[in-house]
C-alpha cells in the first residue's frame, strides 16, 4: 500500500477540516457520493453549532484525517454505538463493540490489580 493510499479518506475515517467561513469541523465519513471527489460526512463538533449532529457534503481534498480520534472513553463508545445502531451500520459496530469489550476489560484488570 503506497502513501498516498494510507493518506485516503475512506468511510468511517475520523476528518477534521475548516469551512470557507473558517469554521472547524469535526466528524466522520459516513458514504460516499456519487462524485467522487465528495464525500458525505456526519458533524460531530463544529463552530457553527448548526451543524453538529447533521450530515454535509463536502469535497475529499478538503479533509484531513484527525488522529485525535483514535481512542474513546467507555462513554464515547457507548454513544458511538448507539449512534451506530442508530444508522444501521453494522460493521462499524461490530468493531465499536469490539473496542468497548477490550477496554471494559482492560478496566476490571486494572480494579483487580489495585
């Protein structure tokens, strides 16, 4: 896999990006388009208080991956899996879950060595 493959927006990657206005975004991509250089992206966070929680549009060159994302409380997780559920996306929670039993477990070792 070359670089610049590593580099490429997918589906459920965690992106960051700033609007024309200069707003910061945060979200995930959810599907891709029938352009290709769109992808549709669910706003987690955002200076335009608006969009959190909505679905937008927006062009691939324009999006970073946000390694930010890369680890998530059991809260997180939970509310991620619901919104997974939510969205019928039963790949992402399968993984979500995964994630969530690994940490869950991590914890109760953590209890039982204190």
């Amino acid at each position: 896999m070359s670089i610049k493959d590593k580099n490429k927006v997918q589906i459920g990657d965690w992106v960051k990006l700033q609007s024309s206005k200069g707003e910061h975004i945060q979200g995930y991509v959810e599907k891709e388009t029938n352009n290709n250089d769109v992808l549709q992206l669910r706003v987690i966070a955002s200076d335009n208080q608006l969009l959190s929680g909505h679905s937008i549009q927006v062009q691939t060159q324009k999006l970073e991956k946000d390694q930010a994302f890369q680890h998530f409380t059991i809260g997180e997780l939970e509310q991620l899996i619901d919104l997974a559920l939510l969205t019928n996306d039963k790949a992402w929670f399968d993984s979500l879950t995964k994630e969530y039993k690994a940490l869950q477990a991590e914890k109760e070792n953590l209890k039982n060595t204190i």
